[in-house]
C-alpha cells in the first residue's frame, strides 16, 4: 500500500486545490480527504476490473467506497460531490490511472 500513497501523494495530492504549494495537505482534522481515508478500498476497486472507461471504475467506486462515506445519505446523494468538493470524485480519473501506473512498475 505504501506504493499507492507515494504515487497518490506525486501525482493526486501535488495537483489537488486542498493542498499548499508545497504539496502538504491543508484539510483539518474535521475535512478528512477521502482518497487517503479510502485506499485500500479504492485500490481494491481498480484492481477488480478492467476497462478503458472510467465510468466503469465510478460506477463500483460509488458501490463499494462512498456507500461507507458519511457525507452520502441512504439514496446516494452525495453533498460534496453535489459540490465538486469530493477529492475522490474530482480526481477519481487520475487516481485510477496512478494505480494502473503502480500496478505495471511491480509487475515489471
């Protein structure tokens, strides 16, 4: 997993508006950043299909990770997605394409 977080960190976090020019993390304990909340389970949904459309990865990434979230209510509607404030959500494309890259290093 250590893999995944330095990869994310390089490539998400580094890009990601909730984050200083330095690339540090300027969430508070209270605004928890879903994508490092998530990992694991973000991990284990890309690595369970294999689709060159993301919306593929969305579709079980809202079935599996934001089911758990506790800013989506019982039919799905999510506020911070509503927002565009869901790190997940807005950089849910560059993610899935962090871990395929990951993935083809330890394969290699």
């Amino acid at each position: 997993m250590n893999k995944y977080k330095k990869a994310i960190r390089e490539n998400v976090c580094s890009v990601c508006v909730d984050s200083s020019d330095s690339g540090e993390c300027t969430l508070t304990e209270i605004e928890i950043c879903a994508v490092e909340k998530f990992l694991p389970q973000i991990v284990k949904v890309v690595h369970s299909i294999q689709s060159d459309d993301v919306f593929d990865y969305v579709d079980l990434l809202r079935k599996n990770v934001c089911v758990y979230c506790r800013a989506q209510d019982e039919i799905n509607n999510c506020y911070l997605r509503e927002d565009a404030n869901c790190s997940l959500d807005r950089y849910f494309p560059l993610i899935v394409e962090t871990i395929q890259k990951v993935d083809k290093t330890i394969s290699v």
